[in-house]
C-alpha cells in the first residue's frame, strides 16, 4: 500500500475530514489532498506527525510493514484486562534467572503448541 493510499484508508477508518486533519498537520486541505491523491509527499516532520494522529508507525504509512503505533500494541489485552504492557512491566521486573527461566518456558510452550519461536535469537 502507499502512502496515499494508506493516508486516505486511515482518515477515512477514522471518520475524519481532509480540514480536520490539515488543521491538525498545520497545513491547507488542499496539501492533504495532495497527499491523499499522490501528487505530494510529506516532509519527515509532517509524516511524524500523521503517524502520531493516527497512531500507527511511520513504516505503516510508508507501506513498509503492517504494524500498529507501540502504545496501541501495548494496550492490546492477552488475557481479560491483562495487557502486553502489563506482561512487559511485569518482566521487566524480574531478576534475571527469572526471566531466563521464562523465556525457556515460553519456548517449551510454543513448540507443544506447534508455534515457531519467534524469540530464537534471545
């Protein structure tokens, strides 16, 4: 996906209209046009700060990988209200036997569960 074509997708995902987000950019409705139709390109700053207004990554816009804006990933729940975040923050608590002891598991976990592991390289 491009970049207009991601820009367009994602304001019209979130309901917003091209003056709404030229205000929110610091530039006319016709620049998001631009944008939009591919005439234009943003500057580093102005891509920054769609990618913060739409809270996806900079690479998502770029079309580069299909990936969410970390704080949305953090708060993607694992099980009931308990989130990645939460399972992050809570390992990053623990003595450092602990967390090899828990990096092991999830990989004897993953491999009962016929998963690849993804942490091969930890």
């Amino acid at each position: 996906m491009t970049l207009s074509e991601s820009l367009k997708q994602l304001r019209r995902e979130k309901n917003v209209l091209q003056k709404e987000l030229a205000v929110y950019l610091r530039c006319s409705p016709g620049t998001v046009s631009n944008y939009e139709n591919g005439v234009h390109e943003p500057d580093l700053e102005t891509l920054c700060r769609m990618a913060d207004f739409f809270e996806v990554t900079v690479d998502f816009l770029l079309g580069r990988r299909e990936a969410m804006h970390p704080r949305l990933l953090l708060e993607r729940p694992i099980k009931g209200s308990y989130t990645v975040g939460d399972f992050v923050r809570l390992t990053e608590k623990l003595p450092e036997p602990a967390k090899a002891h828990l990096v092991y598991e999830l990989r004897l976990y993953g491999k009962s569960c016929g998963q690849d592991d993804p942490s091969k390289n930890l």
